[in-house]
C-alpha cells in the first residue's frame, strides 16, 4: 500500500494509450468514470505526457466524435491542467477521505478506519443535495472536514436537444415572451443561452453515479434521473437501468426537463416505480441558475404543481430542492407556498440547498415549527456550489449548528434523523 499517494487502494491507472482509447471510445454517457482516473493520477511528467498525447490524438478525430464525448476531453484536459491537491487527507477506495494522521493511528490497516464520525448530537450527519463534479479527494475530504458521514449523490437526465422539439420551442417561447428580458434580447439569440446550459460541467450520468457509490458504499447513495419529457418508452428504460444499477431515487429537474408535474403523461409510470422499489423523488424547485433566473422560464418548478401526485401516492417521497426558494432576484420566492404543500401531504419534504439562508430568519423557523414541518426539512447545501461563494461545507454545517432560533432536536431532524429515516440508514 502506498502510504505517499493521496489515493489509497486503488488500482494502478492504466497505460496513457488505453486511458486516450477510452477517454474517446467508451459510450457517451460514460462520462466521468476516465476523468476521475486522470485525476488520480499525482505525477506531473505523466500527466503533462497525456496532455500533449490526448491532444495530438484528439485533434486527428475531433471532428467525427459525438458531441458528448468532446465534451468528456475537454473536462479530461481541464483535469490535467488544473489538479486538485489536498494537503493533509487521503482517499481510501471504500471508505471516503481521512486524515494523514488518522492513517498514520490505523497503520494504513483500512480495516482499523470508520466511516462513522463520532458525534452524539448529529450523527449520523446527511448531505442531501451534491453534484458529483470535483475530485474525489476534494469533495470527500470536505464531508470529512464538515463530520458529514452520507451523501446523496445526483445525477442529471437534460439534453440540448430538447429545446428544438416543437412543443418545448413554443412552450419556451410564449413564457419568455412574459418576461422583461424579451424586450432586451431576441428569442433566438436567448434560446442558444438555454441549449449551452443544459449540458454542462454539472451533467452526471446515472452510470456516473453508479461509479461514484460502488467506490464507496459506505458513504454516498446515488440518485439517478430521468427526464419525463420524453417518450414513455424511453423514460421505462432509463428507470429499468436506473434499478438494474441500484440507485436508491430520481433526481427531477422539471424547468430545464420541460415538463409540468401536475399535467406530465409519465408521472404515473415514475411513481408506480418509485413506490415499487421504495425509490425517493428529489425536484428542483425555485428558479434556476443561468437563463432560468427568470421566473417565467422556471413555472414548471412550483411545488403546488406536485400535489396532484403527492395526494394519489401518500407513501411517495418528495423532496423540494432548494426549499422552493432558489432565485437571485427573489429569494425565498415559493417558500411559502412548499410549507403549505409539506403542511398537508407529510410525504412532501423541502431540502435547504442554496437556500440556508432561510434559517438566518427567525420568522422563516417559526413558520415552519408552527405548521409542524420539522420532520420533513433535510441538510444539504447543492455542492460544490457553495465552494464558488467562498464557503464550505464545514462553515455551512458550523453556521446551522450555532442558529440560536433552532432548538436542538430541530437541528437533529435537519442533520440526521429525517434524512436517515427517508434513505433507511438507520
């Protein structure tokens, strides 16, 4: 075992040839799975040789590759230009990130290493909202650092394609057609804005997730993602592999998916699986980032469009992301309208990603301990976006620990004991 490497139990990387053949060949939406082979790697003249390799190789091929698979070289050439270096942790393959030092006590003996962070007030700590797109060593070393001992990871069924179907052409246009930016910037011109935005460094594959989770098992739950603005036999596909790959819920992006939960064919397919497997539905709500800043672009987001789904399906989980609350320009702006939707259904839950803010508002907390919804709120924080904010985990987890307008067993419930309920890890 290499106790100098930042990467412990892993297989070696393969030879530079089979790591370009792959980084070319392998299916399109295996996105992830070479990137974070490259990413392991810690020597600066191999890394600098794959560089010139893969761009010399890539140039020769460029223009007869999938759009995808470009979009897999140029993250693969990003990896390699810019590695991330943590100072001080180490990842163990199975386990999650540690401490130099706590190697250092187990003897590099990965039996003698546990998961669990030792912390009777919170423990077992949840991060309900994470997108997978750093190294494995930044972010698991973040959940380290924050005592966090589970995550959920996501992934994210949107394709540009999308946006040049009839129906969601015209759907985007009439709405934006509502908005003040339509006076500013032609449709066509702000419809290149939507497409760039659907593909982006967030993107993650259910097959992405599936890497991610079976490299660690002990700590990560995958979420797969499908999006219901398609076909019927396309969307019973991608649940059948989404089971087949044991990814434990759906991750649902209704505003960039196009699809309005209340009036969505493929609804009754998703939930019939999500109460046949014991699946949980995580959705978007709020606005949006990038061209769904707008509100008149984000109305398939709102949370009272879910409750038709919600009253027929009681043992159905669904989790709000963002506490409905997500939008730069109105912060907050369906908050109210998710605790009236959690305050009648108790399968309707809220996450706090993006929206931690809410709790700096001690009227915000009465709200929601008044309409006893406690029970229904989760931690999480849509990493890694707090970390572009010059936040972290660790300041966000120490943030809510200190909230003087939340009582101790609220703080419990948001860290622990909703999110163990809900994913069965107790």
């Amino acid at each position: 075992m290499e106790q100098h490497s930042s990467y412990i139990g892993f297989s070696k990387p393969p030879e530079i040839d089979e790591l370009i053949d792959a980084l070319i060949d392998d299916p399109p939406d295996i996105r992830w799975r070479v990137v974070r082979t490259l990413l392991r790697i810690e020597d600066q003249a191999k890394l600098t040789e794959i560089r010139h390799r893969l761009r010399e190789r890539a140039d020769r091929v460029w223009e007869s590759l999938d759009w995808k698979v470009k979009s897999r070289l140029q993250m693969a050439m990003n990896s390699i230009q810019k590695p991330v270096r943590v100072r001080g942790y180490a990842v163990v393959k199975g386990k999650g990130a540690f401490t130099i030092e706590e190697l250092e006590t187990a003897g590099y003996n990965v039996e003698k290493l546990d998961t669990v962070i030792p912390d009777p007030d919170f423990y077992p700590m949840v991060e309900f909202h994470v997108h997978p797109k750093m190294p494995d060593l930044k972010f698991l070393s973040d959940l380290r650092k924050a005592e966090i001992s589970h995550a959920v990871l996501l992934a994210t069924d949107t394709d540009p394609a999308d946006v040049d179907r009839p129906e969601i052409i015209e759907k985007l246009r009439m709405n934006y057609a509502l908005s003040e930016q339509s006076r500013k910037t032609p449709f066509e011109k702000y419809l290149e804005f939507i497409r760039s935005g659907l593909y982006s460094n967030t993107h993650v594959t259910d097959q992405d997730v599936a890497d991610w989770v079976a490299d660690y098992p002990e700590i990560l739950i995958g979420f797969g993602s499908v999006n219901l603005s398609k076909s019927r036999e396309y969307v019973e596909k991608k649940l059948a592999i989404i089971e087949n790959l044991g990814l434990k819920g759906i991750k649902l992006l209704p505003y960039s998916q196009f699809f309005n939960p209340a009036e969505n064919e493929n609804m009754e397919v998703l939930f019939e699986y999500c109460r046949r497997t014991g699946s949980t539905i995580l959705s978007h709500s709020g606005c949006a980032a990038g061209p769904f800043e707008l509100v008149e672009l984000s109305q398939d987001s709102r949370p009272e469009l879910w409750e038709p789904m919600v009253k027929k399906y009681p043992d159905v989980p669904v989790v709000l992301a963002h506490f409905a609350s997500y939008s730069s320009h109105y912060p907050g702006i369906w908050f109210h309208e998710a605790l009236e939707l959690m305050k009648k259904y108790r399968n309707v839950y809220a996450d706090i990603s993006a929206a931690t803010y809410l709790f700096d508002d001690k009227e915000n907390i009465k709200k929601i301990r008044n309409n006893s919804c406690f029970d229904q709120v989760l931690f999480a924080t849509d990493y890694p976006g707090p970390l572009y904010y010059g936040l972290s985990l660790e300041s966000i987890v120490k943030q809510i620990k200190a909230n003087p307008f939340l009582a101790d067993e609220e703080k419990y419930a948001i860290f622990s004991g909703n999110a163990n309920r809900l994913l069965g890890l107790n």
